[in-house]
C-alpha cells in the first residue's frame, strides 16, 4: 500500500494502522480520478505531420516498501520484543497472545513482551523510516501555450500582406522586362532603318550625279 499526503503543510507521523485523513491511499480510483492530469499527450496536424499541441508530464517518486507483519511471514522476523521499534505494536500484541503461558510468563519475567516491528523493509539501516510513503524527487512539465484568436488573425493579416506584396513584386518585375524588351527593340529596329536609309541616299546621289555628267557630255 501507497499512502500519499492530502495537505500541503506537514501531515503529521504516520500509522499504518491508522494512516489519518492527512494521508489518502493510492489506489486504482485515485490514480482514474487523476488521469487528466498525470497522463500526457501529444496532438499530431495530420497533413504536415508536426505536433500541434502537446504536454509532457515526467515525474519520479521513491516509496519505502512496507513490512507488515501480519501480510507478510518475512516481516515477523524483524520483531524487536522490549518495544523499541515503532510500527505494528497491535499486530505483536497479537501475536504475543498466541504464544503459550508458559513462553508469555518467561517472556514477561524477561520484559520481552512488547512485541514490535520496523515501520518499513528499510529495517536493517533505517528502522523508524515509515512505508508506505511517496518521496517525490523531481517533477517535469512541458507544455505548448495555445495562440489567442487576435493572435491568429494577426498571423492571418501578415501572409495576406506578403502574399500580396509577392503578386505585387512579379507584376512590376514583369512588367519592367516588357518594356525594356520593347525598348531594346525599337532602338534596334532605329538603328537597322537609319543604316537602310543612308545606304539608299547614298544610291540616289551617284545616280543623279551620272545622269547629270551624261547630260552634259551629249550637249
């Protein structure tokens, strides 16, 4: 058995016997009634594959095993019969009545008739240590925090813009290489008319010159 403290504050010395409303045993319905908040999980978009939300939660507790006499045969061996352990005084006093007379009255003229045990199975090092008791160590806990919806509108309002600003960038670019394609050509169809006309000025101007020498050459 596992008992854990209900208050915040020091619960006080436990008694396995009588563990307290200071102390609540876990148990299968503890551990259901807590499934929210001890479980994790992990929300995964199902197109891009990435984690959406999550939280992680991590914890590691130690709990000293308990050594009940009157469960376990083992545990009776570690019986201190002058009382000077601190558990189970009730499960000896028990197992002293069961004793013969004759071994009860020996045993009282010995004053070894308060049969007592170790409070846990740390008995051999730590005999007052009592078990049952959850040690946590460390806790951990990651979580994703959730974006509110002006937060997302924002976000919205900044893709429309770049969006924009993108079809705005490919339509001046596309527009400046249509005019500068046009330009290139028109100054390269100028610069073919204007050598076609000198080379026809040039045809027309020793035409008149001939004609006119053969005029004159006849007179």
């Amino acid at each position: 058995k596992i008992y854990k403290p209900t208050t915040d504050s020091d619960p006080g010395a436990f008694n396995p016997s009588a563990p307290g409303s200071n102390y609540q045993l876990v148990d299968k319905t503890y551990v259901d009634s807590q499934n929210d908040m001890i479980q994790s999980h992990i929300d995964i978009e199902v197109g891009s594959g990435l984690g959406a939300r999550q939280r992680m939660r991590f914890g590691k507790s130690y709990s000293v095993w308990e050594c009940d006499p009157s469960t376990n045969e083992k545990c009776k061996l570690a019986v201190n019969s002058k009382g000077a352990n601190d558990c189970y005084a009730t499960t000896g006093s028990s197992l002293f009545d069961t004793k013969s007379t004759q071994d009860k009255e020996d045993l009282t003229t010995l004053s070894r008739d308060n049969f007592t045990y170790p409070c846990s199975a740390a008995n051999v090092l730590t005999p007052h240590v009592v078990g049952g008791k959850i040690l946590p160590m460390y806790w951990y806990e990651e979580s994703t925090i959730h974006s509110t919806a002006d937060e997302v509108d924002l976000l919205a309002a900044y893709a429309d813009s770049y969006n924009q600003s993108g079809k705005n960038f490919i339509l001046v670019f596309g527009l400046a290489f249509i005019a500068s394609f046009f330009g290139v050509s028109m100054l390269l169809l100028c610069l073919c008319f204007e050598q076609k006309h000198s080379f026809m000025n040039s045809d027309g101007s020793s035409e008149t010159t001939t004609t006119t020498a053969a005029t004159k050459s006849t007179a």
